[in-house]
C-alpha cells in the first residue's frame, strides 16, 4: 500500500461506504526554488473533501506523508482553508488526519504564512463547528498548535508523534530517557489529547463522537430518540460515586459515556452522555478507578488540582459554546495542596468558576458524597449559576470535615468533648438537610432515582434563557 492511496484510505476507513468527494485533487506545488518544480506533488501533499458520518456532513482532510513527507507549504494549506470556510458556511465539522513532516523548508515564508491561513481559520470556526484532529504520524514544530486549537485530538498509540520541540532537544532529555512526542506522554502530561488507540478503534470513536454532537453551534441535530427507560432505576449506583465515569455510564441511555481527556488529571472526569435522546456534558470528581473485579486500582484524595480544573473549564467552554447541558457531579473536600497546585490551582480554580458562571446552557450539580469549603462553591454551587442542585442523602455539604471543624472549634479541650462537638457538627452543619433548609439544595433524592430526576431537571429547564451583560468577552 503505498502512503498515498494509504491518506485516501484513512478518509474511506473513518467516513460512510463510498460517500467521499475530494476537492482540489488536482492542485500541486507551484514553488520553483529548490527544483521543487521537478519533483512530483500530486494534490501538494494533502487529500480534501467532504463526506458523511452516520448520515452527518462532515469535511476532511487527510496528509499524505509520501508526498515531501506531508510537509505544508502554500497550495497544501489553501485546501485546508477551503474546506474551513466551506464547513462554516455550511456548518458542519472538520476532521484532519494528521501525518506530516512540517514545514515545507523549500517554500520557505510561503510555507510560514500558509501555517498562520490555517491557524486564522480554525480560530474563525472554533465554537462554530466542532474540529477533531487525529495523529497517525508526526506532528510537530509549528503544525503541533493544529490540535491544540482544535476541541478533540485522537493519537494512534504506536507511531503517532506529537511535539513543539523533539524530545532530544528538551535540555537534559533524550528520547530514550523520556520520549515527550509519545501518545502515553502527551495524554497523561498536557491535558492536549482526548483518546489514545490503534488505528481501528480511533475510526470508530471519531464516528460516535460526530454522532454524539452537534454539527454547529446554532443545529440540535444531535438528538436521538430514546429507547431507553427514562424512569430506569439504577440499583447501587451510591457504591460507583468515587468514579463518576461509573455513574455516567449507568445514568445515561443505553449506557452511553464518551469521556475527554482521559489519562490527563483522572482525578477529574469530563465527557458526553444521552439523557432522553439529548447530549449533556458531564463533569465530576473521581477519588477512585476501579478494575474489572470492582478492586481499586487508582485513589485520588478528592481535591480540586490545577489541571482538574483547567481539563473541567475548557470541556465546559466546549459545551457552552454548542448548546450542550452541563450535568456535574460534586465530590470534594478542598484544593490540591502541592508545591505545583499552589502554582496554578487559584488561576486554574478561577477559570473553572468562570466556565460554569459565565455558561449560559443548562446546568444541573449533583452532590453525590462529600462538599466541602470554596472547592464545593467552585464545582457549580447554587451560588455560581447552578439551575437546580440535587443530592444523595447521605451526602455532606459544609466547610470542612466535622473532626477537623470540632478540633479548630475546641482548641485546647479534651478529646471527649472534641469527639461530642464533631457528632454535633456533623448533624447540624455537614448534614444535607441543613443545606436543603437554607435552599441550596432542591431535592434531596435516592441514588437509585438519579436517572430519573436529572433527565426531568433537564427537561424542565429545555427552554432556558440566560442574559449576560453586555460586553465583548471576559477576561479570566
């Protein structure tokens, strides 16, 4: 298979049996420095179109890495421009298939502006239509900023490569040291990488990720109908509340759950779920993952970290942008307490306040064990924007675990009474109830009626309207 037919094969493998059009197919490299005129370009590296996943519209390009190495030069990136401006006015995704050496050195600032046209459009569609990049080669140098700008990227787990600088010029660092390009270290080291698979199995997931959004920000063509029971009771589901990807899995129809970013900050899950036929974007607080024996194999402490908070903001950003309901899941007992997390943790904190604040969709909190202190206020209290706030009622909502309050509250006393004050504090500040009295909570509810009541809060709230002053955009 040659590396040519393999960038249209990689478009036939993702998209519908047979739907694909390309478009500019005959356009080549029109550079004559470097005897580029003699050497063959067939489509200047780069094969785009457009086609349909389950039925949608969607645009892509695929890099063909045999023709100079999938390098961007002028006439490579002009296709890439058109199919965005085709898919704004049209409003519908744009999918690119990474493999590509970089920059076109030959075409020199030819080559440079053509990375700022690209850059420009994305930029113009972000919050439009949704942008999903896949890695199956290099990607690097300047042509890295491609995903990050994008809201989903895919890595293929074996040969994929993704870097500003290679990993041998990082001072201190080689590769074999500490390969930084690796999908395994981009996934788990900065939060720019949603899903790492084989090649397969990322066809597969681009499929129902297109499936599960919307096509732009303006359609709610991302509704299915329902065939699940929308009064299903999810029987233990209070035994899953350390892993909120448990809990989404069982609330959702047919078991539904698309997570995001899913090796980066595991102490935060976010990702898509059905309700009723609807996608919602689900954020939550993870203190455990379990293996297949329902054994844990990871613990989290239950503290809101920088990058949890960065990775819940910027999928919150995502959704408000598309229309999409924000369903989250509160478990915390307070802020990440590392020499990094003080760094960042107010900034990133803040960002997340400003997310869910600012998110005018939607917006449902549930409180499943433990809220405690600013980290409680931050995971979309009522008190920043929360439509409605349901909890478990063996949750606890409060500033701080009832023994530590009781040993602040009785400096100096014996243990009995610190013992007798954390009982008392327990009862009448921690309990939900004492929430619920004050109206920060609306319905206390069994966990086994959560599906039930989230879809009927989101039901109700279908037609929501939110203003927001006017302003050009926030600063935060």
């Amino acid at each position: 298979m040659s590396s040519s037919s393999q960038a249209s094969q990689r478009i036939n493998a993702l998209l519908d049996e047979n739907s694909f059009v390309e478009i500019g197919g005959l356009v080549t490299a029109r550079n004559t420095d470097f005897n580029l005129k003699q050497e063959e370009t067939p489509s200047d590296g780069v094969v785009t179109g457009y086609g349909v996943i389950n039925g949608n519209l969607v645009y892509v390009y695929s890099q063909d890495a045999s023709v100079l190495g999938g390098s961007i030069g002028e006439m490579h990136a002009k296709k890439i421009v058109r199919l965005y401006e085709l898919a704004i006015k049209t409003g519908s995704p744009v999918i690119g298939l990474i493999d590509s050496a970089g920059l076109r050195l030959q075409e020199a600032t030819d080559a440079l502006n053509a990375f700022g046209e690209i850059y420009l459009k994305q930029v113009e569609a972000s919050g439009v239509v949704p942008q999903i990049t896949a890695i199956f080669g290099t990607c690097g140098g300047g042509l890295a900023l491609i995903p990050s700008i994008t809201d989903f990227t895919f890595m293929e787990e074996q040969k994929a490569k993704l870097f500003v600088n290679s990993p041998n010029v990082l001072e201190g660092n080689y590769k074999e040291k500490c390969d930084t390009s690796a999908a395994k270290w981009q996934s788990s080291e900065t939060g720019s990488v949603d899903v790492v698979a084989d090649e397969a199995s990322i066809y597969a997931q681009i499929r129902e990720l297109v499936s599960i959004l919307p096509s732009n920000n303006e359609d709610s063509d991302s509704y299915q109908e329902c065939s699940d029971d929308l009064n299903r009771a999810c029987e233990n589901l209070d035994g899953a509340a350390a892993d909120p990807a448990l809990v989404a899995a069982q609330i959702s129809d047919n078991g539904l759950f698309f997570e995001t970013k899913r090796d980066y900050a595991k102490e935060m899950v976010t990702g898509f779920i059905k309700l009723n036929g609807a996608t919602v974007g689900l954020v939550g607080n993870r203190t455990a993952i379990f293996d297949e024996n329902g054994k844990e194999a990871e613990k989290f402490d239950g503290r809101l970290t920088a990058h949890a908070c960065e990775k819940a903001a910027d999928f919150v950003n995502f959704c408000d942008a598309f229309d999409l309901p924000v369903l989250t899941l509160t478990n915390s007992t307070g802020f990440g307490s590392s020499k990094c997390d003080e760094k960042h943790v107010a900034k990133a904190a803040g960002r997340l306040v400003f997310a869910l604040a600012n998110a005018t969709v939607p917006k449902v909190n549930l409180i499943t064990e433990k809220a405690f202190g600013s980290a409680y206020v931050v995971m979309n209290s009522k008190a920043i924007g929360a439509d409605v706030t349901i909890s478990w009622p063996d949750a606890q909502i409060g500033t701080m675990d009832a023994n530590l309050a009781a040993k602040i509250i009785c400096d100096g006393k014996d243990a009995e009474t610190v013992s007798k004050t954390a009982a008392e504090y327990a009862q009448l500040q921690n309990n939900v109830k004492s929430a619920a009295a004050r109206g920060y909570v609306d319905e206390i509810i069994e966990p086994a009626d959560t599906r039930k009541y989230v879809i009927g809060a989101f039901e109700m709230l279908f037609t929501k309207r939110d203003e927001r002053p006017a302003k050009k955009h926030g600063t935060v």
